[in-house]
C-alpha cells in the first residue's frame, strides 16, 4: 500500500544501528561544466557480466568510474542550466525551473495562467521570442535557455510579485514563473538531459519535443531493461497509476548498493516504522534520481530537483527523500508501475 507523503523536522536522532551515527563522509563532486565540453568516454566500459537481462534485448553493461563520472558530470551541467540565476531590482536570485504541465492544473490555477498570456506574449515580442518558442514553453518542453530568456523578459519587464507572506525572492521569481505557464515537465527535462548525458547515442528515433511523451522507446533505439538493471544515464518511464491521468519519466544519475553515508541520511525520519525496516535491509539499493517533478498545483513543490531513492527488495517498499522536509514510502517508486528502464544504445 502507497504511504501519504510524511513531512518531518529532520531534527533529532531515529533509531538505526548506532554504528551508522557519524556523519557521512561527503563525496566531492564534480566541477559543473558546460555539457558541449564534457569529453564522451562512453566507450570506457567494463565488460558486461553476460547474464541476460530480465526484460529484453541485450545484457546490460556496466559503467566504468570514468564513464559513470563522465555522464554525471554532463547531467549536473545540464540541471544547472534548468536553475540559473535571474537578475532583479532586489538581487540576483537562482531559481529551478517550476514544474509546468499543459492541461494538468486546477481550474483555479489554470484562470491565472489564462489572465497573464497576453502580458506573456507581449514581453516574448519585445524580446524578439517567436509564437512557436512560447508556445512550446507553455507546453512544458523548451530548453532551459529558452525558459530562462523569457523569464527573465518578465522579471527586466517589472512583472516580479511583490513581497508577500514568507515567500523569499527565489520564490516570487518561481511564482511569476508558475502564474505564467513558465517550467518543465518530466517528459521535457527529462529527453533533454538524456541528450545531453550522451553526445555519441546515435540511432535513436526521437518525436519533435512538444509530442515527446518517452512511449514506445524500445522501438525507437533505446534498449529496454528492469528496474534492477538501472544505472547512472538511463531513463526511467513509470506508467500512470490508477489514481492519476499521467506517468513519470527521470534520469539516473547514480545506483549503487547503500552505504553507511546513505543510511545516515534515513536516521532523522527512522521513527517511522516502515523507514527503519526499509534502513535495516541487507539488500537495500540507493537510486539518484533527476527531473521535473509533479508540483500539485503548487508553485514551490517539485520542478526540477534531484532526489534520493531506497529500494527494498526484502519488504518491497520505496522511499524517496525529497528536498526540504518531505518523504514518501510505498510499494512503487514514486506511487506509479514501472513502465522500464531504458540504456543509450552501445551500453553508453
């Protein structure tokens, strides 16, 4: 059974193994670069263990450190340019990119859009934007450069919200964002962050953007595997589940076994009993996951983020550690069926 999302503190200690308490060790990362100047080594792989995978086509392969560095470090160049920094009258301000589904609001939420498109449209001219390059930012499936220009149009065109509640500058900048049909959808992020890990992929047969909802993959160049198979590079395509009209597709940017700095991490929420069972898993697997998250009609929930996710296969349960205060568990990763995962042709 899926969990209701839980907020906690993240205060105080839960009750995992004492041998677990010191603080992990942080892992230096790697210097954020332009994509376009992350050498390829794709072709750095070790040999594959030639078992067959459990869903099709071809074995999986593994990375090396090298290859696996590589492609992460072309991910983080790519999440930095969906969270770049805005200039205001009141400061600089880095902000993600809002999450934005065309169709997939409240009534509510979706009038507010409605009454600033001609204020939208009006700042696009002026800053020479086309009607095609709106129109696929409303849809959600621009590229980050595109959304940051007409952004900030809007913020150097004095549409930034005034201070209100407890809402900081970076969270008014991302609330003109939302109220302007301005973000990224899963779909969007994350097709463009696939690209953008792997420069040499070739022979895959990608939709224009605006139609690329990630169906049909393994008939179009990808290599399709399980969840088990998941490495730092690939896509996951989660299917719709019964409760909701969409699905959920991310990128990988690590999978590894857990290690005591993981389990670190689930310390402060292991009151709850179902993350001290899941912390305790001999066989506990740990995915790091990035994309555009689902944002509830909320203007700071989701967007693009990366998260943090445990797998246990001993009880079958997922949890995922969001940014901030939330966590979720349930017996599917994030609430939705798994659809696959889906390789870079040539194991990239």
């Amino acid at each position: 059974m899926v969990q209701p999302i839980h907020s906690h503190t993240f205060d105080g200690v839960g009750d995992l193994d004492p041998t677990a308490s010191s603080p992990p060790t942080s892992r230096p990362q790697p210097a954020i670069r332009d994509a376009s100047q992350i050498p390829d080594v794709s072709h750095l792989t070790r040999p594959s263990s030639g078992l067959p995978s459990p869903v099709a086509g071809a074995a999986p392969t593994g990375l090396s450190p090298a290859a696996a560095l590589a492609i992460q470090s072309r991910l983080d160049a790519f999440r930095a340019t969906a969270t770049p920094i805005y200039h205001t009258p009141e400061g600089d301000a880095k902000v993600a990119a809002p999450f934005r589904l065309e169709g997939g609001y409240p009534a509510h939420e979706a009038a507010v859009v409605q009454s600033t498109q001609a204020t939208l449209r009006a700042v696009a001219k002026s800053i020479g934007m086309s009607d095609g390059e709106v129109a696929v930012i409303k849809a959600g499936r621009a590229t980050p450069a595109q959304v940051q220009r007409l952004t900030q149009g809007l913020l150097d065109a004095g549409r930034l919200p005034p201070p209100t509640g407890n809402l900081t500058l970076e969270g008014r900048v991302r609330q003109m964002m939302f109220d302007h049909g301005i973000g990224l959808d899963c779909a969007g992020y994350a097709r463009q962050a696939f690209i953008a890990a792997h420069p040499g992929a070739s022979g895959v047969h990608w939709r224009a953007p605006v139609n690329e909802n990630l169906s049909g993959l393994a008939a179009r160049g990808l290599v399709h595997l399980s969840m088990s198979d998941a490495q730092t590079g690939d896509l996951v395509v989660l299917k719709a589940s019964k409760a909701e009209a969409y699905g959920h597709t991310l990128i990988v940017y690590d999978a590894h076994p857990a290690t005591p700095a993981d389990i670190h991490l689930l310390r402060p929420i292991a009151t709850d009993p179902l993350v001290a069972v899941i912390a305790r898993s001999p066989l506990l697997r740990v995915l790091v996951v990035d994309a555009s998250w689902g944002c509830q009609g909320e203007a700071a929930r989701g967007g693009v983020q990366q998260r943090t996710w445990f797998e246990d296969p001993v009880s079958g349960q997922w949890l995922s550690l969001e940014p901030g205060k939330e966590y979720s568990v349930g017996s599917l990763p994030y609430a939705h069926p798994v659809d696959g995962v889906y390789r870079a042709p040539g194991g990239s």
